[in-house]
C-alpha cells in the first residue's frame, strides 16, 4: 500500500539518545566500517538539526521527484487537502455535491481575516489550493473508474460498492492501482463480508 510521498524534510526529530542506539545498531549488524557509520549517523544528525546545506540539498531531490515536504505546506493548503478528503468521502457515500464555496466560506470561518486585503487574499489562494486538489482527486477517480482490474473486481462483489471504496483508497492514499493493493484490498473485502 502506497503512503503519500515524504521528503526526508519530514524525518521525525530524533534525540541524540536514539541516535546513539542507531549507531550501536549499525556497529553490530552492518559491515560498513567505522567511517560508514559515523559519515551515516552525522548525515542523520545534520538532517535533523536542519543543516541549512543539506536541507538545500534534499530540496533539490524532492523537486527532481515532485514530492513537498509535509511542514512546508501553508495551512490552508493542509486545510484543503484535509477538506476534500472528506467532502469526497461524503460525495461517494452519499452523493454530496462538492462546491467551492463551501470550502471558501469555510476557510473564513477558520482563518477569520481582519481586512479586507486578507480576506480578498484568503479566498484566492483558497480558490487556488481547492482547485489544485479538487483536479487531483478527481482524476484519481475517473482513472480508478476506468480501470480494467478495478472493475474486474467490482463484477466478483456486485452486491458491493468497490469501485467508488477503492477510489476513495486512492484518493486518501493507502492504495495504488498496482495488483498487490488490489489484492489487499480484496483482503479487506473479504474479511469485512465474512459471517462471524
């Protein structure tokens, strides 16, 4: 199953103690010599303390792969992600239109701008951000909706809704459209269809 794509941005702020058992790890099960493992563990220690010429680095990376890290998106970029994830849940189950405006008037009522600059700012890049991911989101479901091994799998369960359930899998990005998630998810099927 396939997790959002993170940068090494979003490595979680280990502490030196934990550090330290990497290093006692690394010593113990790989042979990559003395000088491997300290140019490692001081890789990791710059990483995480945000080495402004790693950093740059990394960056670099993450755009050759077309991956953002988490912490640099703006909140409301988050807030849209979030919003959508949800309104599309609620359109597959049960049909609810997904509108632009509810989602601007929403962000208002989170952010509550003070001027009228900010609230003109706020609902252009609202505006921005729910386009962005509503076009993500629903190519995602159209390729599911036309996919061959999708449907395939929706005429062994007609009684169930699995195009629409897998779709909303890849929207929420716990599957691709690869044979093992399908075979996973079928996994999923099948226990959630068993009698107890």
């Amino acid at each position: 199953m396939k997790h959002k794509d993170y940068s090494l941005l979003d490595i979680h702020k280990y502490s030196q103690n934990a550090l330290r058992c990497l290093y006692s790890s690394l010593k113990g099960q790989y042979d990559i010599g003395r000088e491997g493992q300290k140019l490692l563990l001081s890789f990791l220690t710059e990483l995480i303390d945000e080495d402004k010429n790693l950093k740059k680095i990394i960056e670099e990376m993450d755009q050759i792969d077309g991956i953002r890290a988490q912490k640099s998106k703006l909140k409301i970029e988050k807030i849209a992600e979030t919003w959508l994830k949800k309104a599309y849940f609620e359109h597959l189950f049960r049909n609810y239109s997904i509108i632009r405006g509810y989602f601007t008037n929403f962000t208002k009522k989170i952010i509550r701008p003070q001027s009228k600059l900010g609230q003109d700012k706020l609902k252009r890049t609202s505006i921005y951000y729910f386009e962005r991911y509503n076009d993500k989101y629903k190519k995602k479901l159209k390729r599911c909706r036309s996919n061959e091994r999708v449907l395939e799998l929706q005429k062994k369960y007609p009684k169930l809704n699995i195009v629409d359930a897998f779709a909303f899998g890849l929207i929420i990005e716990k599957f691709e459209t690869t044979n093992e998630d399908l075979e996973w998810f079928e996994n999923i099927v099948k226990i959630l269809i068993k009698k107890k």
